[in-house]
C-alpha cells in the first residue's frame, strides 16, 4: 500500500495497480499524472484499477475522460465505506467537508452516506424502534431512511434489535461546544497535537530514552507516533477525565507497577518465578504505556499552566455563563494587535456571537474591521461562510436567547468536581455540552419538558417510530439498561464522546451511549474546514 502522490509510481513487480480514493477532483489530478509517467514499454504491462469511496462520481469520470486516461482503467467500481468503527463505541464516517457541504453548499449527499450507514447498521443489528432528532439534517436523514425501508421492503430483518433508540443530532444546534476548549485529557491532546484517525504525532524530545553519560547528542527529530484507543488499559481509564484529575491516577498507577516490579524479590518457589515471568509482558506493556502518557501529560501541562492558555480560557468561561457578551472584548483585541493564529480569534469570536444570539452590527463591524485590516482582505470570504453557517452573525430581532437556554438546560455549573464528577460539566470545567444535555434529557424526563427551548433551537425537533415485526419487541428486564445510538451529523469532539460516556457509566442512569458522527472535530479543524483559501492570480 502506498500513499496517492504525484509523480512516477513506485517500482513493483506487480501485474494490477488499484487505486483507492475519496471523488474529488484534486485527486484525479495526481492520478492522471501517475497514469500518463507509467512507463508504457515495460512489460508486463501493469493493469489500472479505480475504486471510488463511497461512490462513483462522474463528474471525476469526466474528469479523467478530459485529460485522456479514463480508458486505462480496466475497473471503474466504487467501495462504499460508510460507517468506520474507531472504537468500542464510536463510529465515523470521516467525512471532513460534511459539515461545510451541509450548510454552505446545501450539498447533501453526506447526509444520503449517513443513512446508508444507518441502513446497513440496522441489517446487522436490528430495526431502531425509536428515532428522535433534532434539526434540518437529522429530518432530512430520517426522512431518507423510512424511505430507503419502504423501497426495500426485503429488508425487514428478524434480528433482534440491538439499539432501542437512535437521536439524530445536527452540528448547528449545538454551534457552541466544539468551539470551546475541550478540557478532557483526550480533547486537550487533540486541541494541542491534533488526533488524526486515532493516531498522533508528538514532539520527539519527551520520548528519547535517556542514558547516562549521553548528554543527549542525538535527540530523535521524526515525531513521535501513538496510537490511542480503549484497547490501551490506562488510556481507556484516563481519556475522559478532566485533565486536572489525570496527574493523581498516574502517579497511583506508578506506584502500583514499580510494587509489582518489586515482587519478584520475593518470588523464592519455581512456582512463584513461574507466576512472575508470566505476567511480565503485560506488566512492560503497563511500564511503557505509563511512561508514554506521563510524558504526553507533561507536554500538556506546559501549555495549560502558560498564561495565554489561561487567558484564553478565562474569556471564554466568561462568555459562556454570560458576562459581557453584547460588547466588543479587550483579550480578543489585544490577540489581533498581536497577530495571533487567526483560527484562535475566529473561535473566539465566534463564540462570543453564539453565547449572545448575534453580535450588534456595530460589535460585529468592529471585530470584521480589525480582522481583515491584520489579516488580510482574502479572509473576507471565511467571515462571509462563518455567518453563512450562523457562527459569526448579527443578532437578528434585537432579542438573546442564550441566557434561557443555559438556566433551562442548566448549560453553566459554578460548583464544578472534575476529580470525581457528577455531572457532565466537567468536560469543559463548568460548561455541560448543550448536544449531550439533550441527549441526557431525552432519556429522562424526554424532551416534552423542554418544548420551549427546544423551539428556540435552529430546526424541526420529531420523533418517528418504526415498526418491528412480531416477536421481537424488547420485554425490559429489570435493571436492564436501553441503548441509544447518538449520531451527530456535521461532526463531533472528544469532549461531547467522554460526555456521554460519562452518561453510559452512571449508576442510575439506565442508558448506554454508542456515537456516531460524520467527522471527530475540534474548533480548529472544524473552523478550518469553513475557511476559503484564497490563491493569488499566477501573473
């Protein structure tokens, strides 16, 4: 397997060449440039193939056909990819552009994706009796998948269903959460480093192995890689606690192994060696994986001890429990004087604009004024998205309906325990995740109790009911806890996943959580993803 770039193939003696891609133009490019280097006088003659993920796209086609190469493909198939299992409870679709498409594009065929998947979930593991959901999006899925059901009556499967409930969730709902930052030791390493597919690359110098008497002449310079999932015991135990709360449960966890270490002093039987030499590998394994996240919470710790990390912060604490948020912000100013990454003021500003329903024109020309005279006049096409998407917009019938919808859902708790949390809150120190809240509402008392707010979020809010077929309704067994499968359409952050994790593990909660969502974002890739690059004309 090789990665798709321009350029001359690499050597192989191999007879077929497959290439596996996403339908977007820029890559037909780089294949149309490996096609036409081959070497057409080799022999054997290697055979093209092309395997669009998921599906084929003719404009791509086209695309190829103009540039004369469509014909060197012997295969023109598509492989549909829709839902990628992450972990034990998370699914993706990686589809990173979903969220602009849907909302800036009105482009939605990463919603039809969403309900293929959900589609082929359900041939694995049942009909979903219930559907709720919440927004555009979700209406226009679920809409998709009764009519996928009726135009496929074959499809109704005598598998007894796994998932009682399914909530579809759309992105611009909850606008506000992703744009924060994600206080769990997971959501800090992807603000920091960023997590792609479950691996991420870290500063090299933390992880070299230090000998004595070396004086460190040859620190490693390649990043160092890891991969992070639930099948590592101390990260699935630390990934989604406050990341105040991480430094105790390393220390414990050293203390635990170096006693286990410690042990085979007293192991004098063969029998007692035997034992030790057993466990040995699981305890190495133990060794290396706490010596990996003692050094990845160190080099967190230096940036959320740093003063800006804290300023930072504190303003967006502030606007979050609704201080201050009609009227143009002295840090945000100061970050423009200083020429700070652009993606850090946008997301501040920004959310500024959701904790206040708008900002007042006057507020709103002031922030777009400084930004466009630091940054420069091409950004003007990203603000013109960010109000398009309702991230950065005038506030629209003089009214802010923030501070309603944060004591209703009880969006801001000031008494926050993030060692031994109570309630979702602790995920952002103090600010409960408004998509997660639903959620948890919706399974007790549901959301009847909260018509108002909801009313006063963007979209339809419904509730379908599917069929089952005789016999395979669920008889509750006591003490038996309901499955809901949470999808969010339009992305989701590691911070909403521990959130509601932290729903799944509650003694009294009764519901388990299984995700699902079109992309795992952050505020920066998310904001990334609505910027317009802008190429200066080539004369």
């Amino acid at each position: 397997m090789f990665t798709l770039k321009p350029g001359r193939l690499p050597p192989a003696d191999v007879k077929n060449i497959i290439f596996f891609v996403r339908p977007k133009l820029e890559l037909m490019d780089i294949i149309t440039d490996n096609v036409l280097r081959e070497d057409r006088g080799r022999s054997p003659q290697r055979d093209f193939h092309i395997l669009f993920v998921p599906r084929r796209s003719l404009l791509c086609e086209q695309w190829l056909k103009e540039q004369g190469v469509l014909g060197s493909f012997i295969h023109r198939e598509q492989y549909s990819l829709d839902l990628i299992p992450f972990d034990g409870d998370l699914l993706s679709m990686e589809s990173e552009s979903a969220f602009k498409e849907c909302y800036l594009e009105s482009d939605q065929t990463s919603l039809y994706h969403a309900a293929k998947g959900l589609m082929t979930l359900q041939a694995l593991y049942g009909t979903i009796p219930q559907i709720f959901g919440k927004g555009d999006c979700a209406r226009h899925v679920a809409n998709m998948m009764i009519r996928m059901k009726r135009e496929f009556p074959g499809s109704q499967n005598s598998i007894f269903p796994v998932f009682d409930t399914l909530l579809l969730l759309d992105r611009n709902v909850d606008l506000l959460t992703p744009l924060a930052t994600q206080l769990t030791y997971e959501g800090l390493i992807d603000e920091i480093y960023g997590i792609q597919n479950t691996y991420v690359k870290l500063p090299p110098e933390k992880f070299a192995p230090k000998k004595q008497g070396e004086g460190g002449k040859d620190l490693p310079t390649e990043p160092k890689k890891l991969q992070l999932n639930s099948a590592e015991e101390l990260y699935a135990e630390i990934r989604d606690k406050n990341f105040n709360a991480v430094g105790s449960v390393l220390s414990k966890k050293a203390k635990i192994i170096s006693a286990a270490f410690e042990e085979r002093h007293h192991a004098k039987t063969v029998g007692e060696i035997k034992q030790f030499v057993s466990q040995l590998p699981h305890m190495q394994a133990a060794r290396s994986s706490l010596a990996n996240h003692t050094s990845i919470a160190e080099l967190i710790k230096d940036i959320t001890t740093s003063e800006d990390f804290f300023d930072n912060l504190t303003v967006e604490q502030e606007f979050m429990s609704g201080i201050d948020t009609d009227k143009v912000n002295n840090y945000i100013e100061d970050c423009i004087a200083q020429k700070h990454p652009l993606i850090k003021i946008l997301r501040l500003v920004c959310l500024q604009s959701v904790c206040n329903s708008g900002l007042k024109q006057k507020v709103l020309d002031h922030y777009k004024r400084e930004i466009l005279q630091t940054y420069g006049y091409e950004h003007i096409l990203t603000l013109n998205n960010l109000e398009k998407a309702g991230l950065l917009k005038p506030q629209t019938g003089g009214r802010n309906n923030y501070p309603t919808i944060r004591k209703t859902l009880r969006l801001w708790m000031d008494d926050v325990n993030e060692q031994n949390p109570n309630d979702i809150s602790y995920v952002y120190s103090g600010y409960a995740p408004l998509s997660v809240r639903l959620a948890q509402l919706l399974a007790r008392p549901g959301w009847r109790s909260i018509e108002e707010v909801l009313k006063m979020l963007p979209g339809p809010h419904f509730e379908e009911r599917q069929q089952l077929p005789t016999g395979l309704q669920k008889k509750r067994q006591h003490g038996e806890n309901r499955v809901t499968l949470v999808f969010f359409l339009g992305g989701v952050t590691y911070a909403e996943i521990a959130a509601l994790r932290f729903l799944s593990q509650m003694e009294d909660g009764g519901t388990e959580y299984i995700i699902a969502t079109t992309k795992l974002i952050n505020g920066t890739t998310w904001i990334k993803s609505l910027m317009e690059k802008l190429e200066p004309a080539p004369f």
